[in-house]
C-alpha cells in the first residue's frame, strides 16, 4: 500500500534455514537471485519482506542433486569405421559469363571448403554436325574450333580455376546427345561416334587447354532418359563405358577415372554389366548415385557382397525436394519462384545429408552449386 512513507518501499533477504552445505546468494537483497550450493541435499530457504512496519516470510525447498561422475572417452585411433572423401557441389560452366561465375566459385571453394566438384556439360549434344564420317579419326580443324567457343570456354574456365584450389574434378554429361547420334537415345550404329565425342573433348581439355579431370561420369540418370540424358540400358552403357576407356586408353588417358553410374534409381545391372571387365573396374572408385529424399536404397551393402567390395558410395546429386524445388519454368528473363521455405530447404538438405552418411555414403555433391539455366529442362532457371 505503499505505507509507511518513509520508506514507502520494500525491502527483501534471503537467508538459509538448513541444508547440508553452504548456499551463497548472488544479490542476497533482490527479489530474484541467483544461488549456488556447497554439496548435494536438500536445503530450506527464506525470503523475508518487510516494508518499514510489516513483515512476512516464506521459505522453499531446493533439492540439489550430486555432480554426475567424469566419463573418459577413449578413442581408438587405429580403429577405422568410415572415411569422408570430401563434400563438394554439382556446376553449371555455361554460367561462366565471362567470369561472372567466379564470385560463387570462390566463395563455394574458400568458404564452404568444397572439395569436389562435378561440372556438367549440357546438353551433351556438342558435336554438330558430325566431325567426319570416320570415328576413329579426329578431324581437329573441326574439333579445335568447336572446343573454343564461349560454351567450352566457360567450361575451361572453370576447370582451371578449381585446378588452382586443388579441387577433384568429375566431368558429367547432362540432357541429350546430337540427333544424328539418336538425340534421346544412342543408335547403336553412332556408338563409335558417341565415344570420339567425348575423347575428343578430354583429349582437347588435356592437351590443349591443359586441364586436369580426374575423372567422368559420360552420362546422367539414363535409367530415366529424356529429359535427363538419352535413355540407355544396362547392356548399351557397359558396351559404351568399355569402348570409352579402350579409347582413352589409346590416347594415353588411362589415367582418367569412371565413375558409374550416375543413375536416378538404383538399377545394379547398370554396374554389373561391367563387374566382367577387370580392365575397366580398374579404373572405378565411387558407385555414383542421385537422392533427393535422403535415401541410399542399401547401395553400401549392395556393394559390400560384390566382386568388388573396394568400391564405396558418392551421392553426386544431393538435395531435396520437401519445400518445392529451387528451378521452376522461366518465361523470358522472368526467374521462377524460389524455394516456399528457405531455412525449411537448408535444414532438410542437411537431414537428408546426415542420413546419407549414416548409409556409408562417403562423398556428398550438392545441387547446385550457383543459379544457373537448365538447357536439358527447357531453360529452367
């Protein structure tokens, strides 16, 4: 009530009534304080109020608990259970644009610290019109101004630049082939000339621009086809990854390695088509996988009880679909809606990240890396 006046206010303490220890009091005169205790038990505490003619008290009970045992954690460094390659992002070099491009690598390779890279080369349909009419030669006037254009300039641009930070470096080829090959499909007669496509180009990147690949991915989600990348099967695609690597072979590029086999859905035929040639498994690592729901389909074991249980997982599409996806039609220069949930997109992409690596995925590439126009998708932003 304000009464008396003096001191027409309140005035509190705390005070301890029993207990095993000692408390202490923070602000022993506030209302609100804080306390620490001696030893565990069970204490009785009072705050008293007064206003300068009444007073009045009230007391609580604490229980403090006692302070859990140290736990040593051992660790065993010789006992190995899982190791990470790397973490990295997929990337479009057509968005070179001059090295506008630069400032999301740069930021991709020195911030985030991604290590590996899949740069996709779309569509895969480069060659046109047809070099020659023998595929076992190259025609390098044709090819030496074809590998100079701004397209594949964009692309040795970005190769160089990753060179620089050390980065792996997977090639891919994304949509689909020329139509003199079979466009959504390889014709079966254009199988040689699909091979001299792509050796001329790693050739080229090689010897004349002197890039470093590491290693290809020839083809994407063929187990889906159009729009994806021509739709080839089993059979077709161990046929097509041999006779590619004779061929790199031949160059003096055994040392490029093959990732396979870059598909949406797991189909093991894919790989087992080629577990027959040593030569060519020789030059696999990483069986190469999309998810975009965090699931690895039991790729790991798959592979445990192969003939070669050496190879272990990339995912080298990662990402999500939960919150809408990040590339919408585009009309014009009008760029599609974003993602409905941003931080919703991150936190799902990390989940699915976590349970991927839980499935022994041992490399994880994000897609994307940057904006980009999806050729292969009509042009999607």
């Amino acid at each position: 009530d304000g009464l008396p006046n003096p001191p027409g206010a309140m005035t509190f303490a705390w005070s301890m009534v029993s207990g095993p220890g000692t408390v202490t009091f923070s602000n022993p005169t506030a209302l609100r304080t804080a306390v620490s205790f001696s030893a565990a038990g069970s204490y009785s505490l009072r705050l008293t109020a007064n206003d300068g003619a009444l007073s009045a008290s009230d007391e609580v009970t604490v229980t403090v608990n006692p302070v859990p045992p140290a736990t040593n954690l051992t660790i065993d460094g010789t006992q190995r259970f899982q190791t990470i390659d790397g973490f990295g992002v997929s990337v479009n070099p057509h968005a070179w644009n001059n090295g506008g491009l630069l400032p999301a690598l740069t930021m991709l390779t020195d911030e985030l610290g991604a290590k590996l890279w899949r740069v996709y080369i779309e569509n895969a349909d480069w060659e046109v019109p047809n070099d020659n009419a023998d595929p076992s030669t190259f025609n390098w006037t044709y090819y030496n101004a074809l590998y100079e254009n701004t397209d594949f300039q964009g692309v040795w641009n970005t190769i160089a630049f990753l060179n620089q930070k050390g980065a792996y470096v997977l090639i891919n080829g994304m949509g689909v082939v020329p139509a003199w090959m079979g466009g959504s499909v390889i014709n079966p007669s254009a199988e040689a000339e699909w091979v001299e496509m792509w050796a001329s180009m790693l050739f080229y990147g090689r010897n004349v621009r002197r890039v470093q690949i590491h290693s290809i991915g020839p083809m994407n989600e063929q187990d889906a086809g159009f729009p994806e990348g021509p739709a080839v099967g089993p059979a077709q695609y161990a046929r097509l990854i041999t006779m590619l690597s004779a061929r790199l072979d031949a160059l003096g590029m055994s040392d490029i390695r093959i990732v396979v086999p870059e598909t949406g859905g797991f189909v093991p035929a894919y790989i087992q088509g080629l577990f027959p040639n040593i030569e060519v498994m020789s030059k696999v690592d990483h069986y190469t996988h999309h998810s975009y729901d965090g699931s690895a389909f039991g790729i790991d074991d798959f592979l445990k009880v192969s003939p070669y249980p050496r190879l272990n997982l990339w995912i080298t599409e990662w990402s999500t679909s939960a919150y809408g996806w990040l590339d919408f039609p585009t009309i014009g220069n009008n760029e599609g809606p974003e993602a409905s949930d941003q931080w919703g997109f991150a936190t799902q992409m990390t989940v699915n990240l976590f349970s991927l690596l839980d499935q022994k995925a041992v490399g994880a590439f994000a897609w994307e890396g940057s904006d980009s126009r999806q050729r292969h998708h009509g042009n999607r932003l």
